[in-house]
C-alpha cells in the first residue's frame, strides 16, 4: 500500500514504531494547522472533537481499577440492607 497525500500512511520501506508514526502524525498536523487561517483551525479543531466522540479512546485497565474503587467508596454511604423490605403495591399506589 501507498502512503497519504501528506506521507503517512501504511507501508513504505522502513519500519517505524507505533509511537514514532503517531508523533510523526502529530507534528505533520501541527504544521500543516500552523498555516492555516483561524476559522479553518477551528474546523480542524472541531473534527478532532468529532474523532475523539466517533472513536474514544478507552482507560488503561489500570485507570479502571482506580476509577472503581473510587466509585465504591462513593456509593458505600448509601448501602443499606433491604432483606427484610417487602414492596406493597398497593401501599405504593394508593396516591
């Protein structure tokens, strides 16, 4: 395959790490924006926030971790033990 009008792409002769393409992406970006006007940057802007809704990027499991712990600790204030409720619809409707 061919690389993309600006040069990236897949293929090519030489082999590049996954974080060599992205920065190389990245900067190439920034300097093709740096040459446009403003209310082009801003469209670009915007399509970026697009991408990010159209494609999030999940958290590292470990951030998974960490964010469920922090929910537990949350919600455990509002645990309470239910067993020995019994719903009454009747009771429930009788407004």
């Amino acid at each position: 395959m061919g690389r993309g009008a600006w040069g990236v792409g897949s293929g090519g002769a030489r082999s590049l790490k996954q974080e060599d393409l992205v920065m190389n992406t990245a900067d190439l970006i920034y300097q093709e924006a740096k040459t446009l006007s403003e209310p082009l940057c801003a469209e670009v802007l915007d399509f970026i926030g697009y991408l990010r809704t159209r494609y999030p990027i999940l958290p590292a499991p470990g951030d998974q971790a960490a964010r469920l712990a922090e929910l537990e600790a949350f919600f455990a204030r509002y645990q309470r033990d239910l067993s020995h409720f019994q719903f009454n619809r009747d009771e429930a409707n009788e407004r």
